[in-house]
C-alpha cells in the first residue's frame, strides 16, 4: 500500500519562518481536516437545539476550541507516540518522531494551545464547563488505546464526538435525549471515518503489533464501514424525531446518507490516498448534516 505523508506545509504555510514550521506541522495545522471533524457535532448539536442563529458566537467560540484542542491533542499524541511514530512510514516525518523539535519544546507548545482552549471553556456557562472538561480523562488516555485494544478507533469516537454534549448543553441547558442520540451518532460516524483513516496505515501496523479497526476488520472493511454509517444515521433519526417528531424531518438526513454510501461504494482498501480521500471527504459530510440540524432545529 502506498504511504501517504503525513506533512502537508502547502501554500502559506511554507512561508513562514523555519523555525515555525514545525510547530505548524506538530499541531497538524496544515492538516485543517481534523479540526473540521471535530467542530461539526457541537455545531450539530447547537443547531438542533434550534440556537443556530440566536447563539452563532456559540459556534464561533466552538470552532476556534475545536482548532486549539485538536492542536493540543495532536501534540500531546506525538508526545507519547514519538517512539511509534518514528516506525510508520506515513508518521516518520512528524517533528517529535524525526528530531526537529524537542520533547520540552512541544510541551510548551501544548500548553500555549491548552491556554487557547481554556479562553474558549470560559465563554461556556458553568455547567457546560463542566461537560468540556469532562473529556480531558477521555482524551489522556487515547494514546494508549492503540497498545492495548484493536478498537482504538471506538475510543476516538468517544472523544471526537464530545463536542456534540457540549454543545447541546450549552444551547439548550442540560443534556435531552436528542442531544444524547445525536452523540451516539457521531460516535459511530467517526469509528467508521477513522476505520478509513485506518487503512493508510494498516501494514505498518501490523509489523510493529498495534491494533486497529482496519486490522480487526481485515477483509470485512467495507462491510465494517458501512454498517457504522448505517448505526450513525438510525441515531441521526432518532435525534431528530426527537427534535421535531415528523416524518419529513427525517428527510433532511438524505444528503448526508447518499454521502456516506458514496464513500462505501468507491473504497477501495488497498489505496492509501484514495482512503484518505473518502477521510477528507467527511468534512462534506459534516456540513450536510449541520445543515440537517439547521432545517430541523428551525423548523
């Protein structure tokens, strides 16, 4: 399987100073695709609590913590996986694994990022404060998931899809079950996104044994993907009869699912950038269904 590299410094990027480049590349800041997935289920959530347009600053205030998190998330997996890093073709280049930034260095790094997504947490109301930090134990532990289980991919769920709690609750006030099924779909939304992700990877990981969806999966990946699209989109449902009880309501998911099943159709499991591709290509599928929640959340 082709590797696909994992540095991406294109456009603006390559003009910055040196000695920035790296940090850029640390925090996957020129790899916007990841802050994108993790922005769209506290936009969902924020729409489908009908406060789209009241609380826009809300979804202003979530994508910039969505930047800042996924940046420190990023640095702090490097951290710990400098070591992994450095075996896997498409990772070797990553500034921890390859040398050119120091481990004390990308602390601090971290940090500044924490200090970004600390001035976002207090824009929230207290309790969905507490909701926000609630992931941090989630999120500490993700590293390890890889060396210890074949499904690191379920526990990415859990925290990339914690936006949508967030969000809900502060739109709405306390948790509802909408908002709650409107998380378990974005839990499997991402199992089956990331299974793709997966794939670039999956031979390199299994000559330094750490597990994967796309390895536990093996020739059942497609299937395995289709079926977490599937499970996201009956939760889909379920989140927005609960916000408008109507049959039509459940119309709105159409486009986002002919995305989804687009995605299935054209994987091929032994082209790395093709599966990166149908990675890439949830960012369109996360818009879909913002606006979903935006038609249903108004209605």
């Amino acid at each position: 399987m082709e590797a696909v590299p994992d540095i991406e410094l294109h456009g603006l990027w390559r003009h910055l100073p040196a000695r920035a480049r790296p940090f850029v590349a640390l925090a996957r800041l020129d790899r916007p695709i990841g802050w994108w997935l993790l922005f769209w289920p506290g936009a969902w959530a924020v729409a489908l609590a009908g406060e789209a347009v009241a609380r826009w600053d809300l979804i202003l205030w979530l994508l910039l913590g969505a930047i800042a998190m996924r940046g420190a998330g990023c640095v702090y997996n490097d951290i710990i996986d400098r070591d992994l890093d450095a075996r896997v073709a498409r990772t070797a280049r990553r500034p921890l694994a390859a040398g050119t930034v120091s481990v004390k260095a990308a602390w601090a790094w971290l940090i500044a990022l924490c200090l970004v997504g600390l001035v976002v947490l207090l824009q929230l109301h207290g309790r969905a404060q507490l909701v926000a930090l609630a992931s941090l134990a989630l999120v500490a532990a993700y590293p390890f998931m890889k060396r210890i289980t074949w499904w690191p991919q379920a526990w990415l769920g859990l925290v990339f899809s914690w936006a949508a709690l967030v969000g809900w609750v502060a739109a709405s006030g306390g948790f509802a079950w909408p908002g709650l099924a409107l998380y378990a779909g974005a839990v499997a939304w991402v199992v089956g996104y990331d299974t793709i992700y997966a794939l670039q990877d999956r031979d390199d990981d299994a000559l330094i044994g750490i597990g994967s969806s796309a390895r536990a999966l093996g020739a059942r990946v497609r299937p395995g993907v289709a079926g977490f699209y599937l499970l996201a989109l009956v939760f889909w449902a379920a989140a927005m009869w609960g916000a408008r009880p109507d049959p039509l309501a459940l119309l709105a998911l159409a486009p986002v699912a002919l995305h989804l099943g687009w995605q299935v159709a054209t994987l091929r499991p032994d082209d790395g950038a093709g599966a990166l591709a149908r990675f890439r290509a949830n960012r369109g599928a996360g818009a879909l269904m913002f606006l979903a929640c935006l038609v249903v959340g108004s209605a």
